[in-house]
C-alpha cells in the first residue's frame, strides 16, 4: 500500500474473504505445509497492510477463524 495503511473495515474485508476462503485453502492443500504456506500468504499480506495499532487486532482475527477448524498458527514471518 506504498506507505498507506488500510482502514479497519478494509482490514475487516480481507479478513471476512479469506475466513470465506477457509475451508477451500483446507480441501486444495492436504499437506499442512502447503496449506500453511498458502494461508500464510494471504494472512501476512493483511498483516503487512495493517497499522501498528490494528496489527493485534488482525491477529486475534486470524487466530480466532483458525481455532473454528481447530487449527493453530504457530510460526509467522516477521
């Protein structure tokens, strides 16, 4: 976003796609690695977009819609 970071309902718009997204990411990719690499894709790509102060609130978002698959994120790219 060359500087610009997104407003939380632009946060929440790509949060709410790629929680849609979820249970195609977990059908197309039966290896957890692939599955990880590609969720891990959308979810930093979000991260990346998100301000300081909305950063927490991304990751509580993107840890609570694993946990309804019973899936946990255990290593994110800083």
């Amino acid at each position: 976003m060359a500087g610009l970071h997104a407003t939380r309902g632009e946060l929440d718009w790509a949060l709410d796609d790629l929680e849609a997204q979820l249970p195609a990411l977990i059908e197309q990719h039966e290896a957890p690695d692939a599955f990880w690499e590609a969720f891990n894709a959308y979810a930093e790509d979000i991260e990346g977009d998100a301000s300081q102060v909305d950063v927490d609130y991304v990751r509580g978002r993107l840890h609570d819609m694993l946990l309804k698959y019973g899936l946990r994120r255990t290593h994110v790219e800083s």
